[in-house]
C-alpha cells in the first residue's frame, strides 16, 4: 500500500460495512481479531480501509482466528513502513 492511496475510514462507516455493534468491534480488537484504530488527534480516530478491506476478505474466506491474528500482526506492522 502506498501512503498517497491511504484513505481513513470513521468508526461509524466501518461498523456498517461490517454490520456489528461498537462493542463487537472493541472485542475484536482486543482479541487481536481487528486492527485497532489509528488517532487522528484529540478524541478522533480512523481505520485504515485497506487493513479493514483485507481483514473482511480474511473473514469471508473463512480463515481461523490464529490466521487472522496473524494477518492482523502483519498488517500493523506494515503501518510502520507506510511512514517511513
């Protein structure tokens, strides 16, 4: 992914395309099943659409949570070079 087709997507815009609860969403999270949000200063954060789109076709292909775990880790480890 490269930095200048990033596109932030808002809380609200990813609980609909993914038709789960706001506490549905933390739980992912802290599971380790969802990459957690990115601040985008004061009390405002954003999910990156590409880490959301991957992680919904995970789903869709069914992989395990240890698999989906894993492409989680990947994912926020690729943030790292984005911004570099």
């Amino acid at each position: 992914m490269h930095s200048s087709n990033a596109r932030i997507l808002r809380l609200p815009e990813v609980l609909d395309r993914l038709g789960i609860s706001r506490s549905t969403l933390h739980s992912k999270i802290q599971k380790g099943l969802w990459c957690p949000p990115i601040s985008l200063g004061a009390r405002a954060v954003g999910f990156v659409q590409h880490e959301t789109d991957e992680l919904i076709k995970a789903h869709i292909q069914g992989l395990t949570p240890q698999e989906i775990r894993e492409l989680v880790t990947m994912l926020v480890a690729k943030r790292r070079e984005v911004i570099r």
